[in-house]
C-alpha cells in the first residue's frame, strides 16, 4: 500500500471514529431536558429540546413566558460542556454534563449569569390550549381586505360566516393595547379566533382584524394613539354592515381592554352600532387606570406597601409632570428629581432590589412621553359611554390586575345612568383574570401558565346578550 493510500485510510478510520464517538456522545444529550431559572423573584421554565445524530439540534422553549421552539446557535458539546446561544432572546447557556445524574448544570445568560440545571425529563412542561379550535371548520372563513379611507391604511382581516342563507347577525372584535394579530395572540393565546369559532358556530358572523402595521395590516402602529385605532374599527364596522349576507341591523362591537374603551368610542359617534360589547374595559382616564394597575400588580408581587406606595407615588408625580409640562427637557429634569427622591425614600437597599434606579427615570420618560400615551392618559370613557344610545354589556373578572372591576364597573354603571336611554348589564366573574381565565392571583405573570384561553362563562353570557337583542 502507498504512503498516499495510507494516508487516505487513515483520515477514513479517523473520521468514522469522530462520527462514531460524537454519534454516542450526541444520544446521551438526545431528549428533552428542563429545569428552573430565578429572574427578578419569578420563577420561568427552561425546555431544551436536543435532536440529530451526528449534527447537535437545540430548540429552546420557555412555556410559561411564550417563548416556543426558538432557533439556537454555536451548539457545542465536547462529551463534558454543552454550550449554546439564541441571537433572537440575546441569550447564551453554558453548562457541564453530569452523566451519573442526568442533569447539566450550568449558567443561562441574558445581561447576567443565572443559575439553571436542566435535568432530563420524559414528561417536559408544554403550552396547552385546548380551547384553539382545529380545522376543518363547521361555516364559511374568508380573507378580506379593508381600507380605512380617513388614515389611508388597509386592515387584513378574517370573516367567519355560519352556513345558510343568512342574513346573519355579527360582530366586530376591537383588540387590546399593543401590536395585536386578528386573534388576540398572547403568549400561545388565541382569544378572538376563539370567540370567532365560538360564535360563528352558534350562528353569528365574526370579523376580526389585524392591527395597523401588524400582520397584513398596513400603516405605522407605533405613532398611532387609541382614537387613530377607533377610526380602523369604525372602517370594519362599515365593511361589515355593508355585506349583504349580513343583518345590518344586528350589528355590534365587542371590544377587549384598551378595545373595550375604543368600541364605546365607535358607537358614541356611528348610531348604526347595535350593541356594544366592553370586556374588561375602562370607566376611568387612562391615567387613573395605569396608576391602579402598577398598584395591584405590585402588591400581588409581594412587594410590601413601604415600597408599594413611593412607586406608585413616583409614577403619579411623573404623569402629572407629563401632562403639564410641554417641554421635553424640563419634563426630563423633573422626572430624574422625582425619581432620586424615591430612591431615597425607601433607601438604597430596596432600590437595589427592586430595580429601581437612575435608568428608570429614562425609562419612565420615554414610556410616558410616548404618542399612546399621552392621549391614553387623557382619554375618559366620561366623554363616549353617556352618548352611546345601544345596549352596553360590561363584563370583568374579579382577579383583573389590568382594569380592575371596583374601579370600572361602578363607574360604567354611572356613566351610563347619564343617558336616558341608556342600557346597560354589568357582570362580574369571580375567579377571572384580565384574559377572563380561571386564576390564581391574576397576576400577569400566571397568563402563560394557565391552559384556559377563555372562561366558557364569558363565552354563554356574551351569545346570550346578543340572541336576546
């Protein structure tokens, strides 16, 4: 044999046994593994998902933050060090494998170390939804485009038709705050395709949209304000009530939390809308609401009242300095002032621990400074929901961190007794959340945990209101 064929079958036995030795290496890795990560006093749920055979496969999965199957990068593993990274989250793992106790432990890193063992599990924690309906479909979904002549954009949107004849009654789905898809989608939630389903099963037409500037909705969400957005669901109430296969006289909006203030808005101005539908929306300004919501969602945090109330206080100096002080320079100095102020009420140490310093005067600045919230802020139902002459159905959860119920409700029921025509139900769901699922504490933070997308409750009360018009 030559010294070139030698040396072919050398690198041939060379790479086998680098295939082999990895190949071995690689099915002790092969499986799901999960552990616990501690990120500000919250507990998350860190999936690793490992595939392949002699090229190492990471999908990494945090169920309960609604982080699923995300792409990782620069995988390593060396038979003792496993290592990765996930550009999207700018997150990187480092860990040492333990072969006796099936476990890696190691650091997760995302601006700082984070301790995380992950253990190899047959049973990994998942997003469940069982309430997403799955095609095939019992009635008629179309894709149809919208143009919103006032703005110039154009809203993609799903209609969803029971089968028959028709003329059907129907409804509008108005979303919540922040770039929202036609489905609501939250953290594996889909709300409104559940809705849709829902109703359009039991005989009503549902058409539901993509915000401005999300999805195949055109236009800029991020300089649009609530009453730019009221003029898109007014745009979608009209295409609507102009179908043909539509009972124009029995025609609504249901509108969810920041959309449960824009549905009144609608109606207040377009009397061809027959009922308005408020889940979880607002009978306050948007400032009192922000402010009562940092509250409770502070409190069902463990944080103590001590902490509590100078937060809260720090947050209603700085709104007030906002929505009186024009100049962007001097709002900036009083906000810093106020913010040094509360770092010194409740001393450095607590500061420390609950995240607040100098930054947070930056961040306060450009959050409340932001074109939503300026007109949020200001924004009161008082100015809508006395001129809305259809029947209103005003609906939240008791555990609703996010508009809370005793300090909406009474106030919807007084601004509806200003209309002598008015008509309104209130109800009130014990055990519910923002989301109006079964909760806990309604904390935020228990959305992602919770496998119920909408409480069937809701569901009956809301077909129940509509058939009875």
């Amino acid at each position: 044999m030559n010294k070139r064929a030698t040396s072919l079958l050398f690198l041939t036995m060379f790479f086998a046994l680098l295939t082999n030795a990895h190949g071995q290496s690689y099915s002790a890795l092969i499986g799901s593994w999960q552990g616990a990560v501690i990120v500000e006093m919250d507990t998350h749920m860190v999936v690793i998902d490992i595939t392949g055979d002699t090229l190492l496969e990471i999908s990494y999965n945090m169920p309960w933050s609604g982080i699923v199957n995300s792409n990782t990068n620069k995988n390593y593993y060396d038979g003792e060090s496993l290592s990765f990274t996930i550009p999207s989250l700018q997150i990187s793992y480092n860990g040492v494998f333990d072969a006796e106790k099936k476990c890696i432990h190691g650091f997760l890193k995302q601006g700082k170390d984070y301790p995380l063992t992950l253990c190899k599990t047959d049973t990994p924690i998942r997003l469940n939804r069982p309430q997403t309906p799955i095609e095939p479909f019992p009635y008629i979904s179309e894709e149809v485009m919208i143009v919103n002549k006032k703005s110039k954009n154009t809203l993609g949107a799903t209609l969803t038709l029971p089968k028959g004849n028709g003329p059907f009654p129907a409804v509008v789905l108005v979303t919540g705050s922040g770039a929202q898809d036609r489905n609501e989608e939250l953290l594996g939630h889909k709300p409104f395709l559940v809705i849709a389903d829902y109703f359009t099963r039991n005989g009503i037409a549902v058409l539901r949209y993509d915000d401005r500037g999300v999805g195949k909705s055109t236009g800029k969400f991020a300089n649009s304000t609530t009453l730019d957005f009221a003029t898109d669901a007014d745009a979608v109430f009209n295409f609507l009530k102009s179908d043909g296969r539509i009972d124009k006289n029995k025609v609504g909006i249901i509108g969810h939390s920041e959309g449960g203030l824009i549905a009144p808005i609608v109606a207040s101005k377009n009397k061809s809308v027959k009922f308005v539908i408020m889940l979880a929306g607002p009978g306050v300004d948007g400032r009192a609401i922000m402010l009562e919501q940092y509250r409770l969602i502070l409190l069902a945090s463990s944080i103590p009242d001590s902490v509590v109330t100078p937060l809260v206080d720090l947050n209603r100096q700085a709104f007030e300095v906002v929505l009186t002080t024009k100049d962007i320079k001097i709002v900036s100095e009083k906000i810093r002032a106020i913010t040094d102020s509360t770092i010194q009420k409740i001393g450095k140490e607590n500061a420390k621990k609950y995240k607040l310093t100098k930054n947070t005067a930056n961040q306060l600045i450009m959050q409340l400074t932001s074109t939503w919230m300026m007109e949020f802020a200001r924004l009161n139902p008082a100015d809508y929901i006395p001129k809305v002459n259809c029947p209103i159905l005003a609906l939240n959860g008791e555990l609703d961190l996010q508009v809370p119920f005793m300090q909406n409700i009474p106030a919807i029921k007084a601004l509806v007794a200003k209309n002598k025509k008015g008509n309104l139900k209130a109800v009130t769901f014990p055990g519910l959340n923002h989301l109006f699922q079964t909760a806990t504490t309604g904390s935020p933070s228990e959305y992602a945990r919770i496998e119920e997308t909408i409480n069937q409750a809701v569901l009956e009360e809301m077909l129940n209101f509509i058939k009875k018009l």
